[in-house]
C-alpha cells in the first residue's frame, strides 16, 4: 500500500470520526432542548401549584 493510499484511508477514518461525533452532538442537543422544555414546564407548574396552595405535604 502507497503512502497516498494509507494517507487517503486516513482520512475517511477521521471524516468518519468526525461526522459520527457530530451527529452524537446534534442527538445531545435535542436532547437538551427537550429537557430543558421538562424543567420550564416543571418550574411553571410549581409555581402555579404554590399559588394555589396545593403543594402535597411531605
């Protein structure tokens, strides 16, 4: 195998490298977006269930 060869192999590895790991980070920030939709939604909740005074006592 030529040294182009070894080289060109080389960097579809690190294309390969690199599209998965942004595909990992794309599929993390979904993933954030979705949680940080839960805790807003959880925060209004809270304060809705403060105000009407039906927190549940522990």
């Amino acid at each position: 195998m030529s040294r182009l060869d070894e080289l060109t192999e080389a960097a579809h590895c690190r294309t390969a490298e690199r599209d998965e790991a942004r595909a990992k980070v794309a599929a993390l920030q979904r993933q954030a977006t979705a949680l940080e939709d839960d805790l807003a939604a959880s925060r209004t909740s809270l304060r809705r269930m403060i105000r009407e005074g039906y927190l549940p006592s522990a």
